[in-house]
C-alpha cells in the first residue's frame, strides 16, 4: 500500500500555504509517492474556484519541487484544467487524470503533455455511452482505479467498493478496447509502477 499527499478542490478553502505546504513536502520527500488529489470541481463548488486555482497551482510547484506526479480530480472545469496542464508542462510535471470521464479534448491534451487517464467502475455502469474514450487513451498511458469505498463497479454497485472489485473495470475496458483482461492487467499495473515510480512484483 503506497500512500499520496495533498489536498483535494473541496478542501481548497481550508487549506493555508504558510502551515500545509511545509508538512506535504515532508510527506512527498519521505514515502509518498505523488502529489493529490488535487485539481478543480467547478461542478460542486465547494471552495471558491480562485481559490481551488491557487491550491492546485501550490501543489504543482510542490510536484515539481519533489519529482512526484500529479493525481488530479476535474469536473466541470475543463478549461482551466487544461491551463494548469500547460503550466504543470512547463514546470516538468505530469499525473493522472483520475476517475476519468470528461470530453476527448481535455484527454488529449493530457496525453500530448505526457500524462495518464484513468477509469474507475463508471464505466461498468448501464449510463456509460462514450466507449470512443476507453479507445483514445494509447495503451502505455492507461490506468485503472476503485476510487474504493465509492463507485463499486456493477454487479456491486450501490455497495462499498473494494480494491479487488477493479478486475471487473479492467474487463469492461478490456472489452471496450478488443483487448485480452489479463494482458490490459499486466499493461495498467506496468503503467502503475512507471508513473509513480513503484517497487511492484512484476505482474
Ligand atoms: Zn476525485
């Protein structure tokens, strides 16, 4: 189990460079391996959206400070998501766009700047049209995620989630791409290990 750091948009209001910048760069310089969730979610708004700017910017100099990658949340704020991209680019930072459901564009944007997507149990759900997106990501910048203890994928749906259910999100997408299960298993873990720099068994 590797642990993260860093503070998610809806906390954006409460967080105070002066007293958390100190304490999250002494958990990315110690075991944590990536900076996050962070990002933006215009869509609940629960912090001021200059403020949740002003977070997520913080914590991409922290990334580039460190050397770890970037585990980002965006909903309804594909615009300014796409800037912070740009500025995590010129900085020499990339990550995850995590629970991924957003539009084509935004993921290729992330995909020309080097970054990840991943897919959660969204996916297995009946509401679930855009199959085109499983396709667009190229495989060596493919992940999977629970999201655990929420969006249990189906047949477990409505049920606390569990790490072990995302071999149901792995076939979905399998089947989305034409892909063998087992073989796109061994591809994300590989992808796992890449980006956040992880001592795993091999798969
Ligand atoms: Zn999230």
């Amino acid at each position: 189990m590797f642990a993260t750091a860093g503070v998610h948009p809806h906390d954006a209001a409460a967080f105070d460079a002066a007293r958390d910048v100190p304490r999250l760069r002494e958990m990315l310089k110690g075991s944590a391996v990536a900076v996050g969730e962070c990002g933006l979610d215009y869509h609940y708004d629960n912090s001021p959206r200059e403020t949740q700017r002003a977070t997520f910017a913080a914590q991409i100099e922290l990334a580039a400070e460190t050397g770890k990658p970037l585990i980002v949340h965006t909903r309804d704020a594909e615009d300014d998501t796409r800037a912070m991209i740009r500025q995590a680019r010129g900085a020499g930072v990339i990550g995850v766009l995590h629970c991924y459901t957003g539009s084509h564009a935004l993921a290729e944007t992330a995909i020309d700047a080097g970054w990840y997507v991943s897919f959660s149990g969204i996916i297995t759900f009946k509401k679930w049209l855009d199959d085109d997106l499983l396709r667009l990501v190229p495989d060596d910048r493919l992940l999977v995620e629970s999201d655990s203890p929420y969006l249990a994928p189906v047949p477990f749906r409505g049920k606390r989630n569990e790490p072990a259910w995302v071999a149901h999100t792995v076939t979905r997408l399998a089947a989305a791409r034409r892909e063998e299960p087992r073989q796109l298993g061994a591809t994300t873990t590989a992808n796992t290990r890449r980006l956040f720099g992880l001592a795993l068994p091999a798969a």
